[in-house]
C-alpha cells in the first residue's frame, strides 16, 4: 500500500502538500514544527520489530511505547516505566512480572492491554528478522516465554540474565507494543502485518506516523491521546537530504532546524562561528580499534601486541583524524554502560614499545598489510597508526577496502592488523564483552583469532550473573585482562555532534545516548 499523508491544518506560515511539507520562502519554521535533515539512506522499514538500522530505530522509538524506555541520567543509560508502571523479578531469576498502567490507548482508540503486549513479543521473535536475536539470544525468549496473566499484567520468562540485559532490551526498539487489532486486520499472507508496518504505524507512544515519501520526508505528528502528555512540538518532519553539504546550508538558511551527520571540519566551522546556529554533542555508541590477528606470525606473541598499544598516539587519533570530535576510551565498554570505569593505561611510549619488541625477538620489525575501510576518517586513522608503527619497526602497507568486502575478509580469520570500528546494540557491557572478548560467539574476537579461556570463562560468567556487584567485579576484572592480553589497542569513542537552530531547546537531553536514545518529547521552541 502507498502511503498518504494526511496533513492537519496549520498556521499560514507554512504551506504544505498532500504529501510533503514546505517550508515558505521567509524560512519560519513554526514554533511547534521540527524539521530534522538526514539521508535517509538507513531507512529501509518503519516496522520496529524488522528494522535494525541506525538511526532510524531511535526515531521509530517514539511511535510506540514499550514495556520499559531507556533515557540517560547523569551520563549513564537508565531504565524507567513506560508503558510497565513497575515489574518485578522472581527468586529464580528468568520470571518477571510487569504490571501495565491504566488508560493506555493506541492511536486507533483501542485499550493497550497485555494480549497486545504478548502478540508483539511473539511477533518479534516468530518473524526473526535482524533485530530478533536481542530477544531470542540476548535475552531468551521464545514465543512461549510471554503471557497475559489478565489484562493489565504480563508474565516474561528469560534464561536467567542481569536484570539490566532484559530491560534494556525490552526497551529497544524490537521491544514496541503493537496494537494486535490493527496488525492483524492489515496481515497479508501470513506476514503478521509487515508489508503494512513498513510506512504505517499501529502505537501507543508520543506520536503516530502519518507518512513516508521515498526521496523526501517521514512526517509524525503529535499523539494527543500519549499518556505521558501530549508532546510540545505537534509535528516531526524528516527530510531526505542526502549530502552533508546540503544539510548544513539549508540549517543556516533555517530551513531545517537540525542537520545530523555531518563531517568534522563542517562542526568546527559552525563552532567558529555559529551564527543562528549551535552544536550538540553527545558519545557515540560506536568504538574505534586497531585489531590483530592474534594467530598470525609476530603477533601470536603478547609483548608484540602490547608494544602495538604503546606505539600509537592517541591523542593524534582524536586531534587529528577525529578532529577532537571523540572522548578517550581505551577499553571495550562504552561511557555510560554498567561496568564503565574510566581507564586508559596506554600513552605513546616508543620506550616502551620498542624494549618489547626487543623482548619478542622483533628488534628489526616485521611488514604486515594493514586493512581499514574507505571511509575517510578510518583512512585517516590508518595513516597515523601506520607512521605509529613505524617508528616501531612495524612496516605496513594501507590496503583500502569496501567495508562489505573488508568485514566478509575479516569473518573469514583473513586479515592481520585492521583499523575500525564497532556500533553497539544495545545499552550493557554484555553488548561489547561478547564481541570484544568471547572467541565463542564467533564476533570480533574470534575474527582476530584471539581464543583465551579466561576471557571467555569471566565474560560468560558475567553474562549470567545477577548480582550486581559480583557482575561488576567480573567485568572489571574481564577489562584488566583484556586491556593487558587482548588483540585490540581500543583508540577512542567518538562523538556525535549536530548542528541545530538556537530556537530549539532541550536536544541534548533528547538525543543523549544517539541513536539508542532519542527522545522528541524533550523538545521545545
């Protein structure tokens, strides 16, 4: 089905289409219209139990509502009620209850009840599309592990892991309660309603989704009926502007009144001189690495994988390449994450380095093809980390590769040193310690044939244990270990920053933690 716009009327400041929002040629954005600017080359699906892109999940976040929502406090990633007004978890650790407020209705006006709460779980689950495993392997569910006790309580059995690993899980995007009826009414050959959910919505939360134009705009509108109050800004349009160019020109001619993704030097412009404009800043849910084969040659030797860590220069890595746009982060947990604590053991020592090479027998170096992406800051990375080496004995050559092309290589234990990167699913250290650490899980470490036994043994542990302070030691323990015999020299954490009209308020609130947080209710003119 094409979708349609259906546009409500509005002050005659600004014109509008059946379907596309225009802005008039004076560039008043209306006080309670929020124009966004972003490519819209990451939308593939509206459906929030198929998409898994970034950061059209945190948008999509705002169309419904889920058991729980994530926001961000003090710089740390919390877990409150949302459509759960609390929950509890019994002594054998897998059985939780949540119990639903009163007065929920999706945009159709019908009640949100627990059946619909138990159609989405199992709807997630049965249609396992990208997203799924956060339930199926994160959390364990299966489509029988949901169930209504009666209307208002629902009963979610899990294999047994940290509380936080269900809630943050249950509050991604994967986690949105549908309107069962709705769905229902709209499924088609048994595909549970998803040719329908890709450009429709069926929710509860702060705004429903009245249009997507392929090329040219998303628009949702204010959901009046949103039980935590009808939202300040009454309607969301987000352009498709492919180029970063672009999106800042039309942000300082107040056509838009954000621009996301742009380049380093375009950020620094506007700090510079901001104009009508200002700068948002907030940590990515990204990681950048230097990686080794830890089975190939020189590096199977630790003393040589740690003469690699001291030999770069971090501070070039975000001076430069990231043109201070990333915080230092040496370890594989994000800022913000159960079990961070800030660490960062490693500095430029070519002292050092060097005595370690000696120590492995590599006093005259070695040569070793160095892999990163096309992506021009990754290159960047690269180059600096290759002058690092250098200065080492480590003589590489930059072999720059399509990154589908790069990861396929890598999957395959085919690459020997590599600069990149890694986006984060979801908001605990489990997320990272089984990429970062686990050889079993068949991810990063296993990429880099780094199969160690301590480190698989403390991040599994720390994988079940729902103690929070044993969990913490485990994970604490886990960085030191990794930090010291891992394959990978952690470089930074980068940060996303915004460009954005100076009328707008509260978008560091509302995009802390992009794109796992994003939240248009905290925004106003």
């Amino acid at each position: 089905m094409k979708p349609h716009f259906h546009v409500p009327m509005m002050a005659t400041a600004l014109a509008a289409s059946t379907m596309l929002w225009t802005i008039p040629v004076s560039g008043a954005i209306p006080k309670d219209v929020l124009v966004l600017g972003q490519s819209h080359e990451n939308v593939k699906t509206l459906d929030p139990h198929v998409c898994f892109e970034a950061p059209t999940g945190g948008f999509i976040r705002n169309l419904y509502a889920n058991l729980v929502k994530l926001d961000v406090k003090g710089g740390k990633f919390v877990v409150n009620p949302d459509a759960a007004e609390k929950w509890e978890m019994a002594s054998d650790g897998k059985t939780w209850t949540f119990h639903l407020r009163k007065g929920i209705t999706f945009e159709s006006g019908n009640p949100l009840k627990a059946e619909d709460v138990v159609y989405s779980i199992r709807r997630a689950v049965k249609l396992q599309k990208s997203p799924a495993w956060l339930f199926t392997e994160a959390v364990g569910l299966t489509e029988n592990s949901v169930s209504a006790v009666d209307d208002r309580t629902v009963k979610v059995v899990t294999k047994g892991v940290p509380s936080n690993i269900v809630l943050t899980n249950l509050a991604a995007t994967i986690g949105a309660i549908l309107d069962s009826k709705v769905v229902k009414e709209h499924e088609v050959n048994g595909d549970m309603g998803m040719a329908w959910l890709n450009d429709h919505s069926a929710g509860a939360g702060a705004y429903n989704l009245k249009g997507w134009k392929r090329n040219e705009s998303i628009v949702f509108v204010a959901n009046k009926g949103y039980w935590a109050g009808e939202p300040k800004i009454k309607t969301i349009i987000i352009k498709d502007i492919p180029e970063a160019a672009d999106r800042l020109l039309q942000a300082k001619k107040g056509d838009i009144d954000v621009a996301f993704t742009l380049l380093p030097d375009q950020i620094k412009g506007v700090e510079g001189d901001p104009g009508n404009l200002q700068v948002v800043k907030t940590p990515a849910q990204s990681l950048e690495y230097v990686g080794v084969n830890a089975n190939w040659g020189p590096f199977k030797d630790n003393r040589v994988r740690q003469a690699v860590k001291y030999a770069i220069d971090y501070n070039a890595i975000i001076s430069q390449a990231r043109q201070g746009m990333a915080v230092p982060n040496q370890q594989f947990i994000a800022k913000g994450y159960f079990g961070y604590k800030e660490k960062n053991p490693y500095k430029l020592n070519l002292e050092k380095a060097k005595a370690l090479m000696k120590e492995a027998g590599q006093a005259n170096g070695f040569d070793v093809e160095l892999v990163t992406n096309t992506n021009e800051v990754r290159r960047i990375e690269a180059q600096i980390v290759q002058e690092n080496l250098a200065k080492i004995g480590i003589r590489t050559k930059i072999n720059i590769m399509p990154a589908a092309q790069m990861y396929q290589k890598m999957r395959e234990q085919g690459i020997n040193l590599i600069v990149a990167g890694w986006g984060i699913d979801y908001p605990d250290a489990d997320a990272l310690a089984n990429p970062f650490t686990n050889y079993k899980a068949k991810q990063l470490a296993w990429r880099m044939a780094w199969n160690d036994e301590k480190a698989v043994q403390l991040c599994e542990s720390a994988a079940k244990e729902v103690d929070e302070k044993k969990r913490l030691k485990l994970y604490t323990d886990l960085t030191d270990y990794w930090q010291k015999n891992g394959p990978f020299a952690a470089m930074c954490q980068p940060i996303e920053a915004f460009v954005a009209s100076k009328a707008v308020k509260g978008l560091p609130e509302a995009f802390d933690g992009f794109s796992l947080h994003v939240d248009f209710t905290k925004i106003k003119k």
